[in-house]
C-alpha cells in the first residue's frame, strides 16, 4: 500500500483489491489513528463515519464499500479518487505562480454542491430524513477526479439520526475557518452550516486564501462572530458581480440570509457560471488536472506496480523453498492459477495453487476401466498357465511361489491429478492434493483531513494573468 494523505483523524492508502476471474481495482483504506480508537466513543465516531457514508448514493460522493477490523483496529474500504484535493490543486496552481482559473472553480463547486445535496436529502428505508450535516466542507475535502468530476469526501465528523455518539456542548468539529458563527455560539445549526463552509471554499478557491489569512485563532474566532467576512474584490480578486454576490450571499452571518439548500447555491451559480461564460466542461477540469498532476499521478500508479510485483516475487519465492513435488517426466507441466478468498472483516488473501491440465471424469473412467480389464486378463491368463504346469510338475514345484509366474510387465500407470478447484465439479475424485502456500495479506488501512503536501494557510501569490484577478491595492 501507498499513502496518500495523513490528517489529524488518520491516514488513508492506496491499496489494490483483487478477485476472482482477474478482478482488480484500486481503492482508498481509510484508517484511525491508533490513539483516536483507544476510547469506545472514538472508535464509534470511526464507524459513525461509515454508517452515514454507507446510506448516500451519489455520483459526486466518494462511496464505501467495506467496514472492518483487524489487529490494527477499524479500517474503511473507500472509492479511490484518482486526482487532487482543491487544496493541492490551489497549491500546485501557486507554485507555478498563477491561481485555479475561474471557470474551473465553478465547476468543480457546482459538483460538489451536488453531493452536498444529496447527502442533505438522504433518508432511511422508511423515507425518513437522516438529517446529515457534513460540518467540514474545506477544499482539502473535495477531491477532483482525472476524470474531471469532483467528489465531496471525509464525513468522520459528520452529524445525522444515524450517530451513536454525542457532542459535548462545549466542543465544535471541524475547520475554525469554516465555521459559522452560529456554530461557535453552540446554538441550533442545520443545512445552512454546510452552505456557509461552501461560500468560505469558493472564496478560497478564488482567492488562494482563506479571509483571515495570517491572524491568530483569537482573531478569527472574533471576526467570525462579528461577521467580518472581506469581499473578494477587497481581497483584490476581479470577479463578474453575480458570481461575488453568490459568494458573499452563502457566507452571510445570518443563516436566514443564506441559501437555504445546497441545491439553491447550486443553481444560482450555475446560472451566473452561464450567463458570464465563466463555467468550464468536466472534460476542460480533466485536462486541467492532467496538465497539473497527471505526472504525480503515473508515478503514483507505477510505484503500486512496483509493489505488486514484489508481492508476487516474495510469493514465488516462498513457493520455490517450498518441498518438491514430485512428477513423472512424461507429465504435462505445471502451470499456476491464483484464487482470491475475500475473509471478511481479515481481508482479501491471493492463494496460489499449482494445478496439472484437467482431465475430464469419463476420460478417467474409461482409463481406469481399460487398465482394470487388462490387468484382469494377464492375472487369468498367469494363473492358468501355473495350474497346468503344477499338474504337470507338481512334486518338482512344489515349493515355487503361487504369483511368480507373473512375469508379464503392469500396464503404465496413469498421471496423478492435482487437487481440483473447489468449484470444479469435474475433477477427478482420486485427485492428490497439493500444498498451497499463500500470499502474504494486504493490509488495510482511508481519507482523514487535509492532504499531504496540501495547501498551506496561506496560499499567496495571485496569478496576474487571469482575466478575473487583480492585485490588492497597497
């Protein structure tokens, strides 16, 4: 397995999955930092995490497919996002000394308004809201894809009917930045909270900033609270007025003065995003992202590679120093197969077993059958020839052994079979079984927090080649 990120909640891995029929797939191991599960509250909020992803179905949501624990502890088995974070694309974009064009800021927000909705609007079997807030919209959780679409990820702190575990009143979760003032003040929140945290990632996705950059936590708790967040043209960034007053509109100090929904923001910045021609195609993002990290992300894939065959060479190394086996020349030779055994909660294990060319149960059969008949004939033929000659010479012979007129050679024995698979109903039942040494276990590791190497606090350096952008008047 490969790292991918590290975040205060814990460390995600890129693993391969494997099945049977050749079945591979990449995917995202999410695992908890080992002192966060050293309580039975934390290890709940772990799996907290996991109920909740598990009930939202959508295409802009990266999705779960396994829960589990080993000696390690509890680990997540996630889609894998093969792409960046908006923060590592803001900071990548930086490095170059330019900023996230415009255009692609809108889409990959209008996606994961999308998710965000979804994950809102998601109900039980029964059509009963689950009430789900995310509480850390930031752009290190929105993953943009190779693919050019973004997906909104990491709900270790999220809220809905479906948590096991209770906040006290005196803590908050999630990024300060990113917190409404209504959340610090530990009154009643919903949906909007979720709206505010998108209005403060477009204006870091504009801007290459947060608002607050460079004050202290004090500072940023008492800006918040007063409501205090800069406009974008404040913060020298040129922008088309619809799109500035969607921004300023989401980050309202107010909740009854945001949008209300997701899907409200959604569709009031796909209209500007239209209407100012500011709004770029999934396939435009695609290229983006290749231009920016499409060499990261082949050395990502070859280095995974890399580690597969030195699975398999251990593997065949360990078959090697295994006891012989033991073949006539005249055998067919060996050839290998793999059989994948998904354990469950234990994992995926690759099993390799050596197995000779089947031979189909009639074949055998009628072998067996034609070997039975002669070597029942040359035993009737041997034993009537010595009854005749006993008769003949019986006081010369007498001390003679019954069998030793069986001079004729026994017909050539039939090749030994391997073990058959354990779904090959045809397979000959005499078969011997052969050893199967196994593969070492992946192990299984997911997404928490930022991502390595991701954006900093500050991320300056405004491109003066976008056509939206301008330096902060001195």
């Amino acid at each position: 397995m490969l790292e991918l990120a590290r975040g205060g909640m814990g460390t995600v891995y890129l693993a391969r999955a494997v099945g049977v029929g050749g079945f591979e797939r990449l995917v995202a191991i999410k695992r908890a930092h080992e002192n966060l599960l050293s309580t039975e509250q934390a290890a709940q909020r772990f799996l907290d995490e996991a109920r909740i992803v598990a009930q939202v179905h959508h295409s802009n949501v990266v999705g779960i497919h396994q829960v589990g624990r080993d000696a390690g502890g509890y680990y997540l088995v996630l889609d894998y996002v093969e792409g960046e974070s908006l923060g590592g694309l803001i900071t990548r974009a930086a490095r170059g000394g330019e900023a996230v064009p415009a255009a692609i800021v809108v889409r990959v927000a209008l996606d994961a308004l999308a998710g965000l909705h979804a994950a809102h609007e998601t109900t039980d079997s029964a059509g009963a809201s689950l009430g789900i807030l995310h509480r850390d919209v930031s752009i290190q959780n929105l993953l943009v894809g190779r693919d050019g679409v973004t997906r909104l990820t990491d709900f270790g702190v999220a809220k809905s009917t479906l948590s096991s575990v209770v906040t006290d009143a005196g803590y908050v979760q999630g990024k300060l930045v990113y917190m409404p003032p209504e959340y610090l003040r530990r009154q009643p929140v919903d949906r909007t909270l979720d709206v505010y945290s998108m209005g403060i990632t477009l204006f870091a996705a504009f801007t290459g900033q947060h608002p607050w950059d460079g004050q202290g936590h004090a500072e940023i708790v008492q800006a918040i609270l007063a409501g205090k967040v800069p406009t974008l043209s404040e913060m020298g960034v040129l922008l088309p007025d619809r799109l500035e007053a969607i921004v300023g509109h989401a980050c309202a100090a107010d909740p009854r003065e945001r949008f209300q929904t997701a899907r409200e923001m959604l569709d009031a910045l796909e209209a500007a995003g239209r209407e100012t021609a500011c709004l770029a195609r999934h396939t435009e993002v695609a290229e983006y992202i290749e231009r920016l990290a499409g060499s990261e992300l082949r050395e990502r894939r070859e280095a995974i590679n890399k580690q597969r065959l030195l699975v398999e060479a251990a593997a065949d190394k360990t078959e090697e120093s295994a006891a012989p086996r033991i073949s006539s020349p005249s055998q067919p030779a060996w050839r290998k197969s793999w059989v994948t055994a998904d354990l469950g909660d234990s994992g995926v294990v690759e099993l390799e077993e050596s197995l000779a060319p089947r031979r189909s149960r009639g074949k055998l059969v009628a072998l067996a059958a034609i070997a039975l008949a002669i070597v029942g004939g040359a035993l009737g033929l041997a034993l009537s020839g010595k009854d005749d000659e006993e008769r003949a010479h019986a006081p010369e012979n007498s001390a003679q052994s019954p069998t030793s007129a069986l001079t004729q050679p026994a017909p050539e024995s039939l090749p030994a079979t391997s073990a058959p698979e354990a779904l090959d109903r045809e397979a000959a039942p005499t078969a011997t079984p052969q050893s199967v040494p196994t593969k070492p276990k992946k192990g299984h590791s997911s997404r928490s927090g930022s991502k390595r190497g991701g954006a900093p606090d500050k991320l300056n350096q405004i491109s003066t080649t976008n056509p939206y952008r301008r330096r902060a008047p001195q």
